[in-house]
C-alpha cells in the first residue's frame, strides 16, 4: 500500500518512515558500538504496527488504498 487515503493514514505512514530510520540508525550505531539486539526488533515491530494502524484507519474511515506496483512505472503506465 501506498500512503495518502485520509490524513490520518498519512501522519500514520509518516510516523512509520520516522520509526524505519531510527531502525536504521540504530542498526549503523550497532556495527561501532553495543546496542540491545531488543531495540532493533522493537523499532522494527514498531514500524510493522504503524503500517497494519494506517491500514486500519483506511478501512475504518473508508479512505481508498492505492497498490504499490512495482512492474509500473511513476506515470502508470507498463514498460516504463
């Protein structure tokens, strides 16, 4: 899924693109220094939660969902 759809999925989508960073920062602080293996599963758990929340306010809200087609190009259309 693609974010937009309502506001909320949007700030939802935008709250998951922030917690993937932190995972990939912390991931980076990890290769110099010790951190918790549990920091990197809880970010990455968090990220999974804030997709399957935007998901939900979509349904509940009833806001259209765009899939994400990776064979397509950004214009829509086949063959790029």
């Amino acid at each position: 899924m693609l974010p937009g759809g309502s506001r909320l999925n949007a700030e939802l989508h935008i709250c998951r693109t922030v917690c993937r960073r932190a995972e990939r920062a912390t991931v980076a602080l990890g290769r110099m220094e010790s951190v918790p293996p549990e920091a990197v599963r809880y970010l990455n758990r968090l990220s999974d939660a804030l997709f399957v929340y935007s998901r939900w306010a979509s349904h509940v809200t009833g806001a259209p969902e765009t899939l994400w087609e990776p064979n397509q190009s950004s214009s829509g259309l086949a063959g790029g």
